[in-house]
C-alpha cells in the first residue's frame, strides 16, 4: 500500500522528505512548516503527525481537544493454539483482544491512559500484565495458560467524540487536518488521505458526513480512558 502511495506521489510531481521532525507551524501569506532540514511552505498545510498533531497545532494557538491514550501490547509465545490460519479474537464489549503471531500470540487489555506523547514504544506496566491475565483467565480461558515474554506499549489518538479530525480547520485558511483516527491509523490511512485531499481541493466526498469529521465541530462528549480495577 505505501509502495502505491509513493509511485502516485512521484508520478504527480511530489516528492518525500524524511529526517525533517516538524519543529513549528507559522501562517503570515501561506502556512509554513519549521522542520531540521528548512522552512517549507505550500498553499495547503496537512497536519497528519498523530499524537504531535495537537501540540503544532497549539503553537498557533489552535486548542482542539485531541486526547492521547496509550495502550498495551502484550507478546506471548509458543502456544498450541496459535496458527496462521487462527481468527483475531476482539471482544469489545469486554475490551480484551488476541491475534496469533508467528507460533505465539498478540494480546492487549485494551487499556487507555492519558498520556503526553513521547517517541518510540513504551515499557509494559506490570499492572496491565496482570489485567490481561485476569482477562484472559475470565473471558477467553482457552488461552489462560500463555506465557507473556514481553511487549510494549503505543499511542492511540483521539477527539473526545471518538470520530476522527478531518479537513479544513476553520481559523487558519490553508491548514487542514487528518488525525484522530484512534487505533485505526494505517487500516482508514487510504480513506483518510481520499476524503483530506477531497476537501484540500474545496470537494465534498458524498460518502461522508463532513460536519461529523470537521475540526471545528462542537464535540459534547467526554472521553473517559478505561483503567483496571474493576472485574468485568
């Protein structure tokens, strides 16, 4: 799929820059990006950078509610029913999830905690170990017996409707945003970029409801991370 994106960009006169960490974000005539390698600036701005998304945009003053939540991914190893061919196992209502990997298994406890985001994957919390075991010996017993052998934690982005933040923002002409996409990043990542660029170039896609999405919508939800304690 990146392959794809990147000979589409390349055919239309586009090109990457990478080692360039966005530094700040200024607007005088146009949006202008401060990065490590130089000042760049376009008629249009994307804010795409996911859990930093906020934190630019705050430096121009910007406040959307943007919450970063991290989660647990547990590994576990080597387990009789781990097979390729296995099904994911998602049950929501109960927030608890494990996928096979290689000969073992993927498991999260679909922890939230807020968080300031930081770069690169976090340590594992000997607390949210034990709720993935009380979990698992509750809810999926089948998989009781695992032996976690390590894991880690990563960032999840979200407004406080849980919808995600796409298009125009409506203070700062040529800034638009794509962010919020909660744990769903890379699998939306294609739909996403259609409905921006849409928008970028002043189209409504027809299947989406672009108020739901906009970033200056009224949001009268409270997003309320879930933590261990309680037995389910």
């Amino acid at each position: 799929m990146i392959g794809g994106f990147l000979k589409g960009l390349r055919a239309n006169g586009g090109r990457v820059v990478t080692r360039a960490a966005a530094d700040d974000l200024q607007v005088d005539a146009t949006p202008k990006v401060r990065t490590a390698r130089g000042l760049f600036e376009g008629d249009h701005i994307v804010l795409a950078g996911g859990a930093w998304s906020a934190r630019l945009a705050a430096r121009l003053g910007l406040h959307r509610p943007v919450t970063v939540l991290q989660r647990h991914l547990l590994s576990a190893h080597t387990h009789a029913l781990s097979a390729p061919t296995h099904p994911y196992c998602w049950l929501d209502d109960l927030d608890v999830y494990a996928r096979p990997e290689a000969a073992g298994w993927l498991i999260s406890p679909c922890d939230e905690t807020r968080v300031e985001p930081v770069h690169g994957a976090g340590p594992v919390d000997p607390v949210y170990r034990a709720w993935a075991i009380d979990k698992l010996e509750r809810h999926m017993p089948a998989l009781a017996d695992v032996t976690f052998t390590g894991g880690w934690t990563g960032l999840r982005t979200f407004a406080e409707d849980r919808r995600p933040i796409l298009g125009p923002d409506p203070e700062v002409p040529g800034l638009h945003w794509a962010t919020a996409l909660g744990g769903f990043g890379v699998t939306c990542a294609f739909g996403a970029g259609e409905a921006v660029a849409a928008l970028v170039r002043g189209v409504s896609p027809q299947w989406l409801d672009v108020e739901a999405v906009a970033p200056g919508r009224q949001m009268p939800f409270s997003l309320l991370p879930k933590a261990p304690g309680l037995a389910l």
